[in-house]
C-alpha cells in the first residue's frame, strides 16, 4: 500500500502528548486562507525549484513536495522513536492536509502503529464520511479534531466547505467515546472575536461525551515562506501573528466554561 | 542574595586577572637556599610547599566568612616556572592579547627578568619533556595530531572524596605515621622511597596546618580592631574555625567550607594540576553538616545558603593558571574546570537527591558565576522533578548546569574494574570525564586530532600543510579499491600515531613521578597513604590515562562522503575528490555542493553515515583501551574537545565532508555544525549508537533556542528527551540556551555583554572571552538550531 507524503517531522512537540512523530499526509479537502501548509491541499506531488548558497555560489536543485511511500517506509521512521514514545507518553501523529484525504493509506498506518504497541493520535478537520471514521477510529487512540467556525456560511466562504458535516462528525465520536482534543485556530477576521467564540463554547458544551481538552492555536506567519516559494497568493500577507495575551479573552471564555483549554498545542 | 553576597559577587566579577610572581618567587628563593640542598624529590616539593605557605601573603577580604586565595587577592594568579618558565615573550603575549588576558605589571617582568628564567631556564619540567620526545612525537604534536596535557601543566584530573569531611590533618599525620613504623627494610625493597614519600607528606599536612593557624591570627587580630560588633563576632568565629580545621575533623557547615576550602589552595599552590580541584559530590557532602546545624539550631537556611554563595565565589576568584602557545589553544579559558556534581546514587545505591541538592541549585541559579561549573548526576532512581528543576536553570542560557547519567558513569568506572562502592561515589569532572572520586588518579594527557589522521591517510603518511612524512607509508589513496582498504590504512595510521603518544605519556609519567612529586595531593586521595606512594606514581587505588579523541563527526561525514561518493556511488573519482581538497574547494563548488548537500551525514539517524562513526570509535578504542601507563593504571579514551576542535581545525585542510580548510572541526560526539536536520531524537539516536561504556565520557551538545522553554510542558519533553538518551547509555548531554541575534549583537558590543555565559563545549565561558572564530561558530549552531 503507498500513499502520499509531504513531510515527517520527528520530535514534535506541539502535535499531542509526550514526544511525537508527525507524519504529514498530502491532500485537503478544504482551502482555509490562512493555511500554514499551503502545499499540502493539492493531493498531487509538486516539485519547487531551491536553491541553497555555499560560499556566494548559489546551487539550485528540484525539491519534490510530496512522495510517494509504502506503508512500511513510512512506519519504519515512526518505529525509530519508539524509545522517546515510551519515555514520554507520546507517539504518532497523522496530520496533513487532511489525513483522512487517504483513508485506506492512513488506515494501514494506524493499523501498523496499533500492531507496534504506538500510540496514535490523527489531527483532522473532520470533514469526512462517518463510514470512513467508523474504519480508522479502532486504530486511532487520541482524535485532534479542528474546529473552525460555528457559522456555517462564514465557514463554507473561507475553507470553502459547510461545517455540518464537521459537527456530525464530532457528535458521533464523541458518542463513540473516543477521545478528543478540540484544536481551534485562532484567526483574524475570521474567528478571532468574541462572539464567535461564545457561540462556539456553548456548541461543545451542548455536545454529548467529554472533551478532554481544547487547544487554542492563535495565528502565526510562519507559512509566509511557503507562499513565496510556491508562488502561491498569501491572503494574510502582512498580518502579524497572534500572542498569547492577544487570544487571552478567548482563553477565558472556554476556560470558564470549565473546559481544558491551553494556548498552542 | 544578601547584600554581602551582592557586594563580593560584583568584586569577584570585576576583580581583573592578573599575574602575581609572588609564589615564583618565593619557590625560588627557597630553591636557591640551603634548605634545598640533600633533599629526596618528595620532601624537597614538600619543603618548598611549606616555604611558599609560610611566607605568601594572606588575603581577608571585607566581610568575607570563607578565607583564602591563591595569591595575594582575588584573581592574582601564580605562576609555577617549575612546570614551565613564562619567557618575557610570553609575558608579553599574555598581557596584550585580546582574550583571557592577563595584567602583567613592570615589577613582575622584572622578577622574571632577573630571578626566575634566569633560575629556572634548564630546570623546569616543560624543558625536560621535550628533550625526552622522539622525533616522531616532535612532527606529530607539531603537525597537530596530538597535545599535550602536561607540557604547561601537572597531572591533577582528580577529585576529593568524603575523607576530608571525617578526618583532620592531625588525623592523617598519625596514619602517615603508622605507616612510618611499618615500614620494613628488612624485606620491602621500596622502604626507602615509602619513607621519604610519608615523609613529605607529613611535612605538608603540618603546613597546611599552619597556613590555617596564619590566618586564624590575622582574624583575630582583626576583630580587635574592628568596630563594628556584628562583624567583630564573625571574625572571632572564623578564627576559632581556622584554628581548628583542617587540623581536626569539621562539625559544622562552616567549617567543612572553610576545611575543603584551604585543602583546595594547597592542592593548587603545590602545583598547578590540571582542572584545578574539586569538592566533587557536595551536596553529598555538606548535608549532614547542613542537617547536624539546622538540628542543633546553629544555622538557619538562610545562612547556610549565603555560606554556601560566598564559598562559590571563592572559585571564581581563583582563574586557570595562564597558558600560552598550543596549550593555550586547547582549552583558552579563564575557567578552570572545577565541576560540582549534585545527585546520583548514595553508596548503598538509593537516590542520593537530598535538600542540599536543591539548595545547590538555588546557589547555582542566583550566583549565576562562571566559576565553578556545576553538573546534575542523573540515576533511573532519582525523580523527575530533580532534573525539571535543573532545566529551569539551563533555560535562562548560562549553560549550567550540564546533565550526566550516574547509572552510565558508574557502568564506565566499573568496567575499568572499579569496585561498585568507589563507582558509586564517582561522577565527571573537567568536561565530562568519568573518574571515581578520591580514589583515582585519571591523567588527561592529550587530544587526538582524528580528521587530521583521515589527511594523512588520504597523503600517505604526509603532512600537506607543511609538506612533510610524518605518519606511515600506507599507499596513494587513488590506489585503493574499496573502502575497506582506505579503512585499514586509516587504522595502521591511527595505531601509529596512538603508540607514539603512549611511548610520550609513559616518559612523562616517569618524568612526573621523579621530579614533581605531589605530597599534599596524595594525603587526599587514597591510597597513597596506605601505599606509601606518590599520587603521580601509582599511589592512588586507581590509575587511568586518557587519551580524548576529537573531530568524530568531521572525520564520520569525511569517511561517509568517501564511502558513498568514491567507492559507492562511484560519482567522485579519488583523483577528483584529493584535488578538490588540495585546492580547498576553489573551483570545486559543485562537488562542495555535493559533498555538504546530497551526502549522509551523522546526526540523522542514518546508518549508511552512523556505521562509520562506530568503525572509526572502534578504531580509536582498540588502538587506545588496556594499553598500560607507568603507574600500574591503563590507558582509555574519551570523547571531549573543550576549544580544541577550533585549534586542530586550524591546522587541519579541507575534508571530505565540504568543510573548508583551517575551520573548526566538530566538537565532542555532536553532530558536524548544520549537519543535523532530523532533531533532537535523531541526533540522540545516532550518538548512542556508540558504545559510551567503554569510554571515560563522551561529550553530546544540543542547542535550543530560548522559546523552546516557554511552558512547563515543553520542560517536561525536554526531562523525558534526557531519560531516552540515558537509557540508550548516553554519558553526558547539554543545552545552549541563546538566539543567534543575541549571539550576533554581542559580537558587536560586546560591551552590552559583559556577563554572557554561554556553553562551549563541556564547559561554560564568557562569550566576550571566546576567540573571534569560536565565537563565529557558536552563532552559527545557534543559527541552526532556531531553523
């Protein structure tokens, strides 16, 4: 079985608990404007041209973003940091993209991290067919489930999908007891106020199970870069990054709602 | 920090270094009288000990509570001519050079001028050693394949156990005597030499003695002028303290500082052995006093910790004797590599963390001072939060504390056939070296320039830098066929380089041990007591000598670039590769570019490049491990640069790796600068796939910017990172805490800076103080670390 990759990051730390291994898979259903990985929606490998400067010579080469790699392959990175995984309570990571964008590929991964004893978590936005999450959920210890926007118009004009879907989704895990850490962006112009955030609190409130804990990940620019190097439009061009005092309020509202809630991941 | 602590920190801070002659000269004078004459080797160093501590100038500062300098105040530093003579030419460059200066006044030229290279030109030691070089030794320390240790300094690379704190100087002199009275002519052949060794030890514990009684009557004295009442009472305290340690056994905290505290100015006024000395385990130490105090109700914590600042300050008043020429580049430091060890096990085996630990750490963090260095010893059985209150320490970026693994360390001394009691008691001193602490004598005795071998291999045995034969005929590398070949070429030079080495550091030894014994050293470390036998010749219970190999990750990526390029690949002929290096890259750009881009590097977890780190660490191991030293001890490696990788960088030319010719190599077991650029994970996988049990400690640095630290959690990863690489037998891993911009601006101003402690290489130092190019290459790890 092979899917596609576009990056293995090891010792993450902000992906989940403990010391991770994130393995970033290529596609996304969604096209959020402030994508910090804009290289991944498009589910195709792209090749960009680099180029590196030793002494003043400067030496271009062909980067592919996006590989294609077995099951194996992709496990046998993973497996390298198993020691780390056991020290720290971590594991792996599926992240993308959208994982869920490979759902045979990410199944045999999961399947195989089950199998080594590795704990896994799946960073996803959720937007999927339930029947899809009944295959992987087995395999999946810990969901990091996006949460966008509770107004569907607004999320359908900037990630360009509804979020019904999305809601659904959550609903049907939470009531499967599985569990989940709720990660919600926090962007300006989107969701970066209040009342966003009020309505959003009281939405996981009227959930059903228990949320184990709400990550807020305040914008940052640090994919700048990759919109010039992929000449691709940056529509937060010249937005600067959100600090930690900046999403203080929003912290407060989930955190007096009596949730778990903690700035970056 | 009380305002006392506040004021004798600053005055510590910006006491400036500077040259006293006064110990030469006082060593001179005696060695000039007739007191000198007829003297056996030992009792004569023992004389002269007591002449110097006799008449050398005492120092109490105000409002000090801990007595004792070296020289005549804080930060004037002796010389010691018997090991090596400054020349005025020295004098000169260590007055004027731009780093790890020192002030050099017209009285003291004149001394040396007019009394002591004029004594000593012809009788010191350093004179001595070279004579006794071959002529191979002399072209490969000259290449630069090698230093030596103990050219400009003496054998030390030792610890003080827990005797001191048990026993008086007065308790020692009646064991030295009974084994006085022991001594059988009739039948121990070595009776004579015994005598005279005991002998001179006695003579130094009474001096020690004296020097106490000297400065328990300047206190006194004091406090019959002082006015003040507060003070007035201090001063008759620490007199009472000197009259009694180190003649009897300490009781109180106090006194156990004050008592180790002259201990150590005798060991380095004897003579000027390198990592000065060292109090070792002090938390292991001192708690009982501590406890013992706070029970009788003698000391509260608030005083036991303002004690403990002011004996911390002691250290950083006391800079490494200066050094000139290739010694100088080895290890170019004021620091003088006294290195506190807090944790690890107890004797029976059980966590050894005790409130003294944490108290330490406190000190650590407030004092903030370069001297002494300090190291967490981490045990599987010590917990956690001893190692997150650490790491709160080395994120604010001095580089203190450094984290080592005991359960490593004790594994290491044990398979050097250590008992398990003495391992236990061990720990690392210097850098990173492993010994078991007041029962060993570990000799440091030079660094090996492992990429400088890999060119000579690759020019058959000569020196392209000066054009001269100075290793084996091993043939013209474009002859080789494989790989295999460049690798057994390459150990044939190795092995013949190491057995040059061991033929130096068996005549030195020999060299030590007949002409510069150290009496006041062997009453501390054990046995020489019982051995009647000098601690530089086999006196102490154990003997080691260490060779430390320097440059594993620049000649690991050469070695893999060859590998895969030449033999591999087959892409690169040899021819092309050679030339490319002979021309330092210029006009080779697109190979550079290869050889740095699309090449395995070590650091990654990559096994194609970390094979062939553990084929060279076995190369370096086999030549080196089990060969004897002169002191019935054996020969072992370890893996540590201090500044070294700069200086053998120097003289070293372009490598396989890409690396241009004359720039640092590696430093330690890290990674090859930017090579790494799978993470910490990674780099802790590739480095522990080295055996760190058959060394005498290895050295791994990890750079970190400061947000890395923001959260506890992210503190938590970091304990847990630690644990990994410790259960992969990891020996030694350390933080640099700084962002490059930092880094950068301090270069600039470097006034805005003065107090910029940022971690070299085992050890902390100011960056104001590091060369131009160790500077350069700190900000460019640094660099690379916040990519």
């Amino acid at each position: 079985m092979k899917g596609i990759v576009f990056d293995i990051k090891r010792f993450a730390v902000h992906d989940g608990p403990g010391i991770r291994t994130t393995v970033f898979l290529k596609g996304c259903p969604l096209s959020c404007y402030w994508c910090h990985n804009p290289e991944s929606i498009d589910k195709k490998p792209v090749q960009t041209e680099r180029k590196v400067k030793v002494e003043s010579e400067f030496f271009t080469y062909t980067e592919q973003v996006g590989n294609i790699m077995y099951v194996d392959e992709v496990i046998d990175i993973v497996k390298r940091d198993k020691i780390f995984y056991e020290e720290s309570g971590g594991g792996v990571t599926f992240s993308g993209g959208e994982p869920l964008i490979q759902p045979a590929f990410l199944k045999q991964l999961l399947k195989a991290c089950w199998h080594e004893g590795i704990h896994t978590a799946l960073d996803t936005c959720g937007y999927t067919q339930q029947e899809i999450l009944e295959e992987i959920m087995h395999f999946t210890d810990l969901f990091l489930f996006d949460l966008k926007h509770i107004d569907s118009h607004k999320h359908k004009q900037s990630t360009g999908v509804p979020n019904e879907i999305i809601i659904k989704n959550l609903k049907y895990l939470l009531q499967m007891k599985k569990r989940i850490h709720i990660r919600i962006p926090v962007i300006p112009w989107f969701n970066f106020n209040e009342n966003d955030m009020i309505e959003m609190m009281k939405l996981l409130q009227s959930l059903p199970g228990n949320i184990e804990k709400i990550d807020l990940l305040p914008y940052h620019t640090l994919g700048n870069n990759k919109y010039k190097r992929f000449g691709m439009t940056n529509y937060m061009e010249g937005v600067t990054a959100l600090s930690k005092e900046d999403v203080s309020l929003i912290f407060h509202i989930f955190k007096n709602a009596g949730f778990n809630v903690s700035i970056g991941g | 920090m009380t305002s006392r602590i506040k004021k004798l920190r600053e005055q510590s801070i910006n006491a400036i270094n500077r040259l006293s002659a006064e110990r030469a000269l006082l060593l001179t004078e005696f060695y000039q009288s007739s007191h000198a004459l007829g003297l056996s080797a030992p009792v004569l160093r023992a004389k002269a000990f007591e002449y110097i501590l006799m008449h050398k100038s005492l120092y109490i500062g105000e409002d000090e509570l801990i007595v004792g300098e070296r020289g005549p105040e804080p930060k004037a530093t002796p010389t010691y001519p018997e090991i090596c003579i400054h020349s005025l030419n020295d004098l000169e460059i260590l007055r004027t050079r731009k780093k790890v200066s020192f002030i050099v006044d017209e009285e003291t030229l004149k001394i040396y001028a007019e009394k002591i290279i004029p004594f000593w030109t012809g009788r010191s030691n350093r004179e001595r050693i070279m004579k006794a070089m071959s002529d191979e030794w002399i072209n490969a320390y000259s290449s630069g394949i090698f230093t030596e240790f103990q050219e400009q300094r003496a054998p030390g690379h030792t610890v003080c156990g827990d005797k001191i704190y048990k026993k008086g100087m007065l308790d020692f002199i009646e064991e030295i005597d009974t084994e006085i009275a022991r001594l059988d002519y009739i039948n121990d052949p070595e009776a004579y030499n015994k005598e005279e060794q005991l002998k001179a030890m006695k003579i130094t514990a009474g001096a020690l003695i004296h020097f106490a009684q000297r400065y328990a009557e300047k206190l006194e004295y004091l406090s019959t002028t002082e006015n003040n009442a507060k003070r007035k009472s201090e001063l008759q305290k620490m007199a009472a303290i000197c009259k009694k340690v180190p003649a009897y056994a300490p009781e109180t905290l106090h006194e156990a500082l004050q008592y180790y505290w002259f201990v150590h100015l005798g060991v380095i006024l004897e003579l000027n052995p390198w990592d000065s000395f060292n109090p070792g385990r002090l938390d292991q130490h001192l708690f009982p006093f501590y406890k013992n105090d706070l029970e009788k109700g003698i000391l509260t914590k608030e005083e036991a910790i303002e004690l403990l600042e002011a004996f911390w300050i002691k250290f950083n008043n006391h800079p490494a004797p200066p050094k000139v020429g290739v010694t100088a580049q080895e290890s170019n430091t004021y620091t003088d590599f006294c290195l506190i060890n807090l944790g690890g096990l107890k004797d029976d085996g059980s966590d050894a963390v005790n409130e003294m630990s944490y108290i330490l750490l406190d000190v650590i963090e407030e004092m903030r001072l370069l001297q002494p260095g300090s190291m967490i010893q981490v045990s599987k059985k010590n917990p956690d939060s001893f190692i997150n209150r650490a790491i709160r320490i080395i994120k604010t970026g001095f580089g203190q504390p450094s984290v080592f693994n005991s359960d490593a360390i004790i594994q290491e001394l044990m398979i050097q056939g250590k008992d398990l009691i003495d391992a236990r008691k061990g720990g690392a001193s210097g850098c990173v070296e492993t010994g078991a602490f007041g029962t060993e004598a570990y000799f440091l005795t030079g660094y090996l320039n492992l990429p400088k071998i890999l060119e000579i291999t690759l020019n058959n045995g000569i020196d392209p830098l000066k054009g001269k034969q100075i290793g084996l005929t091993t043939g013209d590398a474009n002859n080789f066929t494989s790989y295999a070949e460049l690798l057994n070429a390459f150990r044939l030079q190795i092995n013949y380089f190491i057995n040059i080495k061991i033929e130096g550091n068996n005549k030195i030894e020999s060299i030590f041990s007949h002409y510069l014994p150290v009496p006041f050293l062997s009453i501390l470390i054990e046995d020489c007591i019982k051995k009647g036998k000098n601690y530089v010749s086999g006196g102490a219970r154990y003997n080691t000598s260490y060779i430390q190999g320097v440059g594993m990750g620049t000649v690991t990526d050469s070695l893999a670039s060859i590998k895969w390029h030449v033999f591999d690949k087959k892409d690169i002929s040899m021819k092309m590769l050679l030339d490319a290096l002979k021309a330092d890259f210029e006009g080779y750009g697109q190979l550079r570019y290869e050889l740095l881009y699309n090449t395995p590097k070590y650091g990654n977890d990559n096994d194609e490049a970390d094979n062939r780190l553990t084929e060279v660490f076995d190369l370096f191991y086999h030549a080196v491990n089990g060969k004897p030293n002169t002191r019935g001890g054996h020969h072992r490696i370890n893996l540590l640069p201090t500044t070294c990788h700069v200086y053998f960088g120097s003289i070293t030319g372009a490598s396989a790796d890409g690396r241009k010719a004359r720039v640092p190599l590696s430093e330690g077991i890290s990674p090859v600068q930017g090579a790494d650029i799978n993470g910490p994970t990674a780099v802790i996988k590739s480095a522990a796939k080295i055996d760190h049990l058959k060394t005498g400690g290895t050295l791994l640095n990890q750079k970190f910017t400061p947000d890395f630290f923001n959260d506890d959690e992210a503190i938590n990863k970091l304990t847990r990172l630690i644990r990994s690489y410790f259960r992969l037998d990891g020996h030694h891993i350390q933080f640099n805490v700084v962002s490059a911009e930092t880094l950068r601006d301090a270069k600039k101003h470097p006034e805005k800076y003065r107090d910029l402690i940022v971690r070299v290489a085992g050890y902390s130092d100011y960056f104001n103080d590091l060369g131009e190019d160790l500077q350069d290459e700190i900000i460019r790890r640094t660099e690379h670390s916040s990519l």
